[in-house]
C-alpha cells in the first residue's frame, strides 16, 4: 500500500470542503457495507479515544493540550475493537477535551449500524476521558451497551469500603503476594440523569501495601470480573493508533486550514482501511497480523517484470524471491473475493 495521501499536491487537498467531508462518510458506509457482505461480525465492539496530532506554528485550531502537555489538534478516533478498523475519525480544536462531542461524535454511526444491521448486538468502550452523561444517554438511546471507566473519587471509595476491608483482612497475614475483590452497586453522579451500575475492582499489588481501585460505569449483565476483563481489552487501540500514526501518516496536518487538515485526515484514515480490509480478508494467515511496514517491504516493493498480451498481464518475480508463495496466495485470495457492490 503506497503512501499517497502524503504525496499529493497541496492543491488536491485545498479544494476540499464541508461536503468533501461527507463525501467520506458517504464512501466509509458504502466500504463497510461492502466487506460486510464477505465478512460480516456478529456484533460491533466501538473502541473510542482520542489522540494528540502535532501542530506547528499559528495553525487554525490549534491549542495546547493539557492531558498531553503539548500543542496540536486532539482528534477522536471509533475504531473496530476486534479487527482495528477506523469506523469513523473528527479532527477537533487542540483544546477539546476527550468528551467534549463525543456523544454527537458517535450518533450517526449508532444510527448507521441500528438502521443497516439492526439485529447486530452494539457495544462499546471508553476510558475516564469519556466518562460524560451525553455519552452515556446517546448509548442507552441506540442500544448500545457500554463500559466506560470511572475517575476514582473518595464517593465511589465509599461505596466500595466493605470489600476494601474484605481484602485488608485477606491480605493481613501476607502483604506480599497479589490480592483482588471485585464488586458492583448502583451510584448517581450531580449530572447524571438516573442511577447506573458501577462495579469496580480494588486489588494489592505483588509486594505492596497498598490498593489500586478500578470503577467502571456499565449497562452490561455480565460479572463484575468479567466486565473489567472485557474493558481491559481496550489496550489494542494503542496499537491501531499507532500503526494510523506511523504507517499512514494520520500527523500530516501541516495546512494552515482546519477544515483542509481534517479531509487529509479522512484520506489518510481512508487508506488506514482500505490496508486493513486488504490484511484482513486477503492476505495469508502467516501474513495477517504484521504492519503496513513489513507488508510494503515483503509484498509491494519488490522486483517484477510485467508483461503485457492481448488477453493477459504477467507478473514475473525473480525466482528467488523470498516471499513469492505469499505474493500468489495473496493474488488467488483477491480473485477469490465475491464482495456484493453497492
């Protein structure tokens, strides 16, 4: 997969607007559409975050960032928690806090999936930045279920007290080894509209006296244990942040225009999935799994000579080449596919 966004002319990009951006939501919901008539999920899992783009100079929306410390756009960011794809992205002002929109952020692609796959079971995850009373109506409205992590607070420390002391005593004659205690119960914050289950998890670390406390705010059925194990599965965002970073070039923000740094954003997320659908579905299993670096230099940078006939165009490899069975599998893998276009 070539890096083009970053090799196109300025020109390309300034002539971008408002309704280039819903151009691209527009070509995303055909996509989705379109790999889920290959490959459909049986549910949805929305991991959402936020993430710092580095700005230069007197950028239109820029701001300084006091969760990162450093100056730039904070953007959101909904992607698939089970295959990384980028459901949808929002360049925002540098100032804007994590949760700031986020319930208007995810609206239309709730609305999306309830109108396309309305018997897809929705779920989704977000750390304490996301912890907003929209957010969480948005979610109930559509159906959604959600675990979303708490900011510890001396209240929720309250609520949890029995267990704390539960485990104080467990540990007593052993203040070396690790400790848990999970539990639930029902709390209100001053801006939420009605009482939502909490459950949390105060634990000892090896070797230390102290407690660590984990609360998270949930409409899920499920055990306590179970729902700070399914939250914890949110670790791989940083991975797909990452990769959006470094193999595509998610940071190219360099305009002094806001609104043309948020269609390079969309071109930039665009190619971020067109790779991901291309691991995904096509590539061979000892392949799927590796990042857009490996791949470029194993299977799209190398040597070949095309040749050209009437009714065919060859590729010929170089007989040593190292991962000429992985280049065909892949190949049989695209002729293969029987996606239903739109």
């Amino acid at each position: 997969m070539p890096s083009l966004p970053s090799q196109l002319c300025p020109g390309f990009y300034n002539r971008m607007g408002t309704d280039t951006l819903e151009q691209f939501d527009d070509i995303t919901r055909v996509m989705h559409k379109t790999v889920y008539s290959i490959e459909k999920p049986e549910f949805m899992l929305f991991d959402i975050d936020s993430t710092l783009l580095d700005t230069f100079g007197s950028q239109e929306g820029e701001g300084f960032n006091y969760h990162y410390q450093a100056h730039g756009y904070h953007p959101l960011l909904c992607f698939d928690g089970l295959t990384g794809d980028l459901l949808k992205a929002e360049l925002r002002e540098g100032t804007k806090y994590c949760s700031n929109g986020a319930g208007t952020f995810m609206e239309p692609l709730l609305e999306e999936y309830r109108s396309e796959y309305p018997e897809m079971p929705l779920y989704l995850r977000g750390d304490s930045g996301f912890a907003s009373p929209d957010l969480y109506e948005t979610l109930e409205e559509k159906d959604c279920k959600y675990v979303i992590r708490l900011k510890e607070n001396s209240r929720l420390r309250e609520l949890a007290s029995d267990e704390d002391e539960a485990l104080f005593r467990a540990t007593k004659q052993n203040q070396v080894d690790y400790a848990v205690e999970y539990g639930e119960f029902m709390y209100q914050a001053g801006t939420w509209s009605h009482p939502r289950r909490v459950v949390f998890k105060i634990e000892k670390p090896y070797g230390q006296v102290i407690h660590m406390y984990t609360f998270i705010v949930t409409t899920m059925d499920m055990e306590p244990y179970q729902v700070i194990q399914f939250y914890c599965g949110r670790g791989k965002m940083e991975n797909f942040i990452k990769e959006g970073k470094s193999g595509f070039d998610f940071a190219s923000v360099s305009s002094k225009s806001m609104l043309v740094n948020a269609n390079r954003l969309q071109v930039h997320a665009l190619a971020y999935n067109l790779f991901n659908w291309f691991k995904r579905l096509v590539l061979p299993p000892s392949m799927c799994k590796q990042q857009i670096d490996t791949i470029r230099l194993k299977l799209l940078k190398i040597a070949a000579r095309v040749v050209r006939s009437a009714r065919y165009k060859i590729f010929k490899l170089c007989s040593s080449c190292p991962y000429k069975k992985e280049f065909y599998e892949t190949m049989d893998n695209i002729h293969r596919l029987r996606p239903q276009l739109a």
